[in-house]
C-alpha cells in the first residue's frame, strides 16, 4: 500500500511539474496575443484617423471657392473699373473740346477787337482827311473869289500850252515827315509850265519830280496856287480856288 501511495504522489508530482510550463506557455501565448490584439484593435483607429485628413482633404474645395470668390469679384470689378476709365477718359477729352473752344472763341474775340480798333482808326482817319477836306474848300471859296477874274494874257498864256502828256500811276512814296515838311495844305506853290519828261508831262516841287495821271481841268491855270496832297493811299493835286477838283498824280523817282 505503501508502495502505491508512493507511486501516485511521485506520478501526481510529474504531473503537475508538466502542467505548469504549459501553463507559463499558455499565459506567455495570451500576453503575446494581447499585443497583437490591440494592434489590430488599434489599426481601425489609425484608418479612421488616416480617413479623417483625407476627408478633410475632400472638404478642402471651400478654400478653393474662397479664393475663387476674389477672382470672380475682379471680374465682376473689371467691368466698372472700365467703365470708370472710359469715363474719365470722356471727361478729360470733353475738358480738352471745351478748352480748344475756349481758346477759339477767345481768338475770335480778340481778332474782333483787333478788326473793330481798325475799323475805328480808318473811320477816324477818314473822318479827319473829310474835316480837312472841308476846311480846305472853305478856305479855298475865300481864295477862289480872288482867282475868278482871269486876264486876257492868262488866257493866251494857258491856251498856248499843250495838252499833258499822261503817264500811268507808280508806287513811289514820299517819307512822311518830309511830306509834312513841305507838302500839304501848308505849302502852296505855282507849276508853270510844264516839262516833257521822257515822253510825259512832268513838274518838280520839294525835290521830287511829279507826272499827271489825270489831264488838267480846263478851269485851272498853270499860274494858280496848288498843293500836293496824300488822300487815301494816292497822291493828289489840289487847287485852293476849285476844292471840289483834284487832279491824280504821281511821284517819279
């Protein structure tokens, strides 16, 4: 008996020496699995978590709308900022119209003023020479009534001269203050005569030889006081005692 109970514990002793590596290894199994387990119980999260970028990722096209908002306002901005452009291109070209008008307007004016001074100073020469005119009429009525009785040797003496040989009126002047120094009303004279020139009928006064571009009147006489006067551009021979006559000469240089 005491041999069986032996036999049993040392068989029972066996037994439990086997069944503990098996069950380290068991335990050891579990520990490893444990890991492996919540590797993979970990690898859905990380998929969620990759899968939440990429979401994010796919939600990102409201950036993109966001930049595309300026853009389209640019565009929209494009249409009014030419149009403003445009705008003040027509006001600077309307300024410049107005301005040129102005300045044209502002020469017509002027050139206005300028024709209407001349205007006035011709007038004013005009009406002078008219009241020159006239004094010299009244002055040459007095004068005439002495001239009206003419000599019989006069009347010879004018009849024996020939007729004037005319010439054709030239463009010589006389410098204005040697005019006024010895032509004019002031400066009375007596022709004589006259002298064949060249061909034509010529006489000499103040330095400067004189040819008719007019013939004589038949009432004047050679003897009688006459003057050279400037009327009108024009050269002319005047008689105290006929005002209402002149004669067209010209001056020969």
């Amino acid at each position: 008996m005491k041999v069986l109970g032996v036999i049993c514990a040392t068989a029972l002793f066996v037994a439990l020496s086997a069944a503990v590596p098996a069950f380290a290894q068991d335990e050891h199994q579990g520990d490893q699995a444990k890991p492996e387990k919540q590797t993979q119980q970990a690898k859905p999260a990380q998929h969620e978590q990759q899968a939440k970028p990429a979401k994010q990722e796919q939600a990102k096209p409201e950036p993109r709308q966001q930049q595309a908002k300026p853009a389209k306002q640019e565009q929209a901005a494009k249409p009014q900022q030419r149009q403003e452009q445009a705008k003040s291109e027509k006001q600077q070209q309307d300024n410049s119209a107005k301005q040129q008008r102005q300045q044209q307007v502002k020469g017509q004016q002027e050139q206005g003023q300028a024709n209407n001074q001349k205007q006035q100073q011709a007038k004013s020469e005009k009406q002078e020479q008219q009241t020159r005119q006239v004094k010299q009429e009244d002055r040459g009525s007095a004068a005439g009534q002495q001239h009206v009785q003419r000599t019989s040797a006069e009347e010879q003496r004018q009849r024996a001269v020939p007729p004037l040989r005319l010439s054709a009126r030239g463009n010589a002047r006389i410098p204005d203050d040697r005019f006024r120094s010895n032509f004019g009303r002031g400066h009375e004279f007596r022709i004589g005569n006259p002298r064949v020139v060249d061909g034509y009928s010529r006489f000499q006064y103040g330095g400067y030889w004189f040819g008719f571009v007019q013939p004589w009147p038949a009432d004047w006489y050679y003897t009688d006081d006459v003057y050279v006067d400037y009327i009108d551009g024009e050269y002319y021979l005047c008689n105290p005692s006929d005002p209402g006559t002149q004669i067209a000469i010209s001056v020969v240089l």
